[in-house]
C-alpha cells in the first residue's frame, strides 16, 4: 500500500514534533524524532512554523512532509498512536460536576494540550483513578484538583491557537443523536487547536475572551475530510457515536479524523474513501450499531477494530511510559502431563479487546475479574496487547492483580479485532508482523481469533513468528462453528471453540448452552483420549450473559473428577505435544443433539463444598448499619447484565438494607437467582426461628426464597438443599423451584421460618431474588434478619 503518511502537512512545528514524537513512541523509542522531512523529490526541506490567515486557521497547503526510513520503521513497530509525555503539572477533573457542554468542552482541551504534554485528566471514571494513581506513583507530575471548566479554558487559553473556538450544534436538539457536527468539531479541534464548544454555550465562550473560529454545522463527513485530510494523521480513525462525549480527546491529541459513518445516509462512497486514504493496518477506534458489517468492512479495508467509545482519558494514560515490555506477574505456566481417561478443558473468558470495558469494571467488579473466585481454577483471560501503548498502566494492573492460574492470552484477533479469514491479504504479512511485535511487548504468546469462517492458510502469517505459540478460534454464531477442530500451521495448533457459556433470552440454543448443567453434562460424556483433540474442549464464556465468574464456578462444580482444567497456553502446549499434526474439521466424538435427556436445571446458586471454608458467625441478629456491618453476609449476584447486590441506605429501622435485584429479561426458564446472599451458622437447639424482614419495589411482584443447605459430604454438591416456606402467609403462591411470588409491592413485610429441624448441623442460609418475567422494579429490600429463640 502507497505510505499515506507522506501525505501530511503539518500545519506547524509544534504539531509535527507532536505527532511524530507519538508515531516514534509506538516503538518505544523516543529518541529518533526528526525536524526535517523528505520532498518528493528526495532532497530535505526544513519545517518551518507557517503563518496564520485572517480566520485564525494554521492550515498552509505550501509545507508537506513525507516519512523518512526511520519514521516507517517507527511505524511498522507500532501502530496505536502515543501521546509524547506527562505535564509536570496535571489538573484532575471530576466529570461529574461538569455540565455535558462542559464535559465536550475540556475533552477538547484535554486533547490539544496532549499534542504537547498530557494535562487534563478526569476522575472517577470506572477504574481510572486507580489507574492514575499508579502512573502518579512512577512518575513525580503534581497535581491539582479543579472543577471548574472555565478556569482552565482561562489559565491554557494560550494554547488554543489563536484562541479560537469551533462550534457544533446542541446537544439537546432533537435527533441529535444523527447530527455529526460534534465529530467535525474535533476533527477541526485536532488540526487547528481551536476549542471544541457547543453552540448553547458559545455566548459564555465569547465572554471568556475566545474568538470564534468556524461552525462545523456547515460541514459534512464528506466537506470535513476532503479540506482537512491532508493535515490529518492517518495512523488512526475514531468512529465515535455522536451521543457520547468520550474518546475524542485521544484523537484531537493525534489529529486523527473523527466520523461515525454508520450514520452516513447519503454519501455512500465515503467510508471507502476514508480507508483508502488511511495507513495501511491502522486502527479505528470506537465502536458500531452493527458489530458485524462494521469488523467485517473493516477488515476488508485493512482496518483494525478497536472497541473503546465509552474510553476516557486514553490521550494521558498513552503517555505513561513504564518498560518497554510489561509482563505477566503471577502466572505460572507450568507443563501438564496428557494422562489417558481425562478431558482436558480451557475456560476462555470473551471480549477482552474492549479497552473500555477494561478501564470500567473488568477489574474489580465480581462478575469478571474482581471475583472472589478467581485463583481458584484455572482461567484464561483475553485482553488487548494494544495497552502496550494506549493504556499500559491499566495492563500493569491487571497483570499485577493476576493470580498463579489467571492466564492472559491476545483478544480478537491480535493486534485489535480482525477477521483474518477476510483481511485484505495484501496487508495481512503486515498486520501479522506488528500484531507479534504487541505480543512480545504484552508477554502473550496465543491469539484468540474472531471470525465468520476458517480460512486456515492464513495461519501462516502468524505462527511463523516465535512469540506465537498457537491459539484458539472462535468462529462464527456463538464462537461455535468450528466445532472443537484444530488447524495446524508451522507444527502449532489452533484449536476452535468447541463450548460455550451463553444465554441468548428466548433461544432455543439455551437448552444445550444457556445453562451450566447442560455444558458440563456433554463435556462429562466428551472423549478422554489426550492423543486425539477430541480430548480437549476449548469454553468460550460470553462476558455479558452467563460468562460470569458466578456462572463459571458454578460450571466447574459441575464437571466430574476425570475433567481437568488448563489454560489455553497449557492446552496448546499439551495439544502440540500428544495429538497429530494433522488439520481436523469434524471431531467424532458425541455433539450436542445426541444428548437424548438432558438434565434439570438446579435453581440452588452455589454448592456448599464452593463456600466450605467460608467462615461461620456466631452472630443472631442482623441490622445492616452500613456497607462495612454486614455481619458476615456474602453479597452476590447471578451474573446477568441487570443483576445487582448492595447495601442500601433504605430501612424502616433508620440503619441499612441490602437491595437484591436483577432481571433475566423474560428468560422464564431460569430459576436461578438474580441475586443472593449468604451466611454460614453453626444451628444449636436455642435457633429455633429464622425471621426476616423485607420490601419490594412498587408495583412489581418479585420471586423471593430462603433456602438452607446442610453439610452433606454424600452429596455432589456437598450439602442437602431445603427451600423454607412454613413462614408464608396462608395460600402463598409457591412454585416448583420454592419460590414464594412476593405481591406485596413495597410494603415491608415479616416472615418468620422454623429452624428447629436444622439443631446441630452445620449450614448455610441463602435468601435470594429472582425475575419472574420481563419488567422493572422487581427488587427486594432486606432490612434485618433475627435468628432466636422465641
């Protein structure tokens, strides 16, 4: 592909040392910045600061550069842009005490002052805050606390060249949502260092001493590009949904182009000429309304997808600089020895790609990598090897955070999400290239590829390279269409997903692959020949459905003692070692439509021998003062998108509660909790009763249940399940599951339950909250639980 970048011209010299300091810190090399560019005709002409015109714009058509042969090969180290350094002073920004013109507004700024040294950075943002905390820990950057927007648009006005501003239509108009100008405004923003600010409070802008500079109203998608291409950075692309204010400062920092076609109705031709003008292999970043079309047009063009629209502050955390190489803390890959009359099986969590999900929740939520329950079985995690550059404070953390069993392997496909089976292959021996060259720096060695089909000599390009040892394949509708084959190239496997954790609501494929049991009752009957693959099953968990840690601890309780489980670094390392080197499409082994009766769905969220070590209390009574005076009570949820439990600061005793909630979105064939919690007791004969009061939410009925395990090691699950339900009002509606259904909306109300039957045993008591259809409002509210003797 012709090298985009001699297109470039620079509008100054500050913006050419900005960029390029970037392109060179791809590579981790800072050192190679050039002050001179190469004509097209191959001598050198200086760049020289141009002057500015009447309107205040920078742009001048007379200064180009064209990328010296240390640049391409900065390039060709890296492609996720960098900004050059950290400011010395850094002014941190609570989002939240910002209107949303405000929030555009130092966005915006944030990037133009990251072209030079990466100022502005907004807290509480997910997990960032932690993130800052670390890069402020290795660097010695002061920082000041500052609210206020108009103080900073007034102590760096300076910056803002010729203190001009860009205006983009309100944010409140109706069908805002397919008004681009917001995207157009950054584009300019990112060229022209003019401030990005909405037209409502443009009035307060003047005030300020800025001069407006162009309204990006009267551009297109189409009118922005053509007069501002040649000033753009082609490195990178940011698709971002004009409703949402993050992402824009990284590429306002990069002078990246800034679009959304998805919402481009009329100029059809336009993304085709977007991606023809971009480098080749760049990234574009942000995200689509059609996940499909828009990875798989990309890939075609040689675009690399990136997911990150709801990612902030990524122009100051690229510019943290820790070792060139960061690296797996806790991880221990050791060798496992293939033994006849086991399955072995690798836990794949889906969707670590996502930068923004990575920044927002991943770590420390208890759905994912915040659980309690992780180190306790192996897991192999996907993450981005980009972070290297975007973000690598956030991929210290978690490699920091890893356990001895946590195993990180690259998100689809490599180097950003990528369908190789359709990739332009004129492009792919490079995108392969670069994509070896993050995972070196990332320390990962398998890739986890993402595609509609298989195309195995395509294979080729990747494991010629030493860093990669092999991978997984998860192929088309629910990662499932490769079926558990394996494709060899260069003596490494890349073995497809063969199950999966998935609950799609209303799907028939829920009856093989929407419930824990279902997946553990076919991979228990799976061959256990370590010398075929069919002795070996990838299980790709879908983070937002059932693919939570809840669910798969609950999976793994449910696999038979022969099951073994590995990494995917173990397993394509043991699978290169026992089975022929020889391509298999269709494993002869059982699937799922041969398994004539499946097994019953249990309702019970978590076995005893899950929480036998868990600590019992002495405690009776509970009031649930605050979130840290929860007596021992062990707050969970099910792991679906709406599930939640929390303290609360509602009570009718002016102290606490806990809130259960969740929804599994009119799935009425699950009966397993939304939400729960759990206590474990020591039952004498004095506890005799078990007494509970709670509310619901207004105008929902709610499934509410009580349920007792007593330690029972005959049983599978370690305990024998009682569902308590002598505490009901008469004619309670109680289903097969013991579920009473709740109808009294947000009164508050007492139930108390016999325990006499429970005296001398060692127990657990859960009292759990599940949907009982599509609709809102189907909480409960624990206030406080009595266990006595009266």
């Amino acid at each position: 592909m012709e090298d985009k970048m001699k297109h470039l011209k620079f509008k100054n010299l500050l913006l050419f040392v900005a960029i390029t300091t970037g392109l060179a810190s791809c590579g981790g090399n800072n050192s190679n910045t050039s002050s001179s560019t190469s004509n097209s005709g191959g001598g050198e002409t200086p760049i020289s600061s141009s002057s500015t015109s009447s309107s205040g714009s920078t742009l001048d058509s007379s200064t180009s550069s064209t990328n010296t042969g240390d640049t391409e090969q900065m390039i060709k180290e890296g492609v996720y842009y960098r900004s050059p350094k950290i400011a010395s002073k850094v002014y941190v920004v609570d989002a939240r005490k910002l209107t949303k013109a405000e929030r555009i507004m130092l966005v915006s700024l944030q990037g133009i002052l990251a072209q030079e040294e990466s100022t502005i950075y907004f807290k509480n943002v997910g997990e960032d805050k932690e993130f800052f905390e670390q890069i402020q820990n290795s660097s010695t950057f002061e920082v000041v606390y500052e609210d206020d927007a108009w103080k900073l648009v007034d102590l760096f006005k300076n910056k803002i060249n010729s203190k001009r501003f860009v205006s983009f239509t309100s944010i409140d108009t109706s069908g805002f949502a397919y008004d681009l100008s917001i995207n157009h405004a950054a584009t300019i923003s990112g060229v022209e260092k003019w401030l990005m600010v909405e037209s409502t409070i443009v009035p307060k802008a003047l005030e300020h001493g800025l001069i407006f500079g162009k309204d990006a109203t009267s551009y297109t998608t189409r009118s922005v590009f053509e007069e501002y291409k040649d000033y753009l950075n082609p490195q990178f692309i940011i698709h971002q949904n004009p409703s949402k204010v993050e992402l824009r400062d990284y590429g306002i920092a990069g002078a990246a182009l800034c679009v959304y076609t998805d919402y481009e109705k009329n100029d059809t031709s336009i993304f085709s000429d977007i991606a023809d003008w971009a480098n080749e292999n760049a990234p574009i970043i942000g995200w689509t309304e059609n996940e499909i079309n828009f990875v798989s047009m990309n890939s075609l063009k040689s675009l690399v997808t990136l997911a990150a629209d709801w990612s902030s502050n990524l122009s100051f955390e690229s510019a943290y600089r820790p070792a060139d190489k960061i690296t797996k803390k806790n991880y221990e890959n050791t060798e496992v020895k293939a033994e006849k009359g086991k399955h072995y099986v690798a836990i794949v969590m889906s969707d670590g790609d996502n930068v923004q999900w990575m920044q927002r929740g991943f770590a420390s939520d208890s759905r994912w990598y915040g659980s309690s329950k992780r180190g306790q079985f192996p897991m192999t995690w996907t993450v981005s090897p980009g972070l290297v550059d975007l973000s690598p404070a956030l991929l210290e953390s978690v490699y920091e955070r890893g356990t001895a069993k946590d195993d990180f392997i690259a998100g689809p496909s490599g180097l950003g999400y990528v369908n190789i089976a359709e990739y332009n292959e004129s492009s792919l021996e490079d995108y392969a290239a670069k994509t070896a060259g993050y995972l070196e720096r990332s320390d990962i060695t398998s890739i986890n590829f993402l595609d509609n089909f298989i195309d195995s000599d395509r294979l080729s390009y990747f494991s010629q390279y030493s860093q990669v040892h092999g991978g997984i394949w998860s192929v088309g509708n629910m990662y499932l269409e490769g079926e558990g084959g394996v494709y060899w190239s260069n003596d490494k496997p890349f073995i497809s997903v063969r199950d999966t954790l998935w609950r799609i609501p209303g799907s028939l494929s829920n009856d093989y692959y929407g419930y824990t049991e279902r997946v553990a009752q076919r991979i228990n009957e799976y061959s256990t020949d370590p010398t075929k693959i069919e002795g070996y099953s990838v299980v790709l968990c879908h983070a937002w459905s059932i693919g939570t840690m809840e669910y798969i601890s609950r999976f793994v309780q449910q696999l038979d003692d022969h099951v073994e489980l590995v990494t995917v670094d173990q397993m394509v390392d043991m699978v290169a070692k026992n089975v022929a080197h020889e391509d298999v499409d269709t494993l002869d082994d059982i699937k799922p439509s041969d398994i004539k009766e499946l097994c019953t769905i249990d309702s019970t969220p978590i076995y005893y021998k899950q929480i036998k070590d868990y600590p019992t209390t002495d405690l009776r009574e509970f009031h649930f003062k605050n979130k840290d005076d929860l007596g021992g009570w062990s707050l969970n949820c099910g792991g679906l998108e709406y599930d939640k439990c929390a303290w609360n600061n509602w009570s009718s005793e002016g102290t606490g509660s806990i809130l259960l909630d969740g929804s599994d979105l009119d799935d009425r064939e699950d009966a397993i909790p939304n939400s729960y919690i759990y206590n474990k007791f020591d039952l004498t004969s004095a506890d005799k009763y078990f007494k509970i009061k709670v509310k619901g939410g207004s105008n929902a009925d709610t499934n509410f249940r009580v349920t007792v395990l007593v330690e029972d090691e005959s049983e599978k699950s370690g305990a024998k399940t009682y569902h308590l339900t002598d505490g009901y009002p008469e004619g309670a509606q109680i289903n097969e599951h013991g579920y009473y259904l709740r109808k009294d909306g947000s009164n508050v109300t007492e139930y108390t339950f016999s325990l006499e039957a429970f005296a001398g045993k060692h127990v657990a008591i859960l009292v759990e909250q599940d949907d009982n259809g599509d609709g809102s409002g189907e909480q409960i509210y624990i206030d406080s639980i009595i266990i006595g003797n009266n």
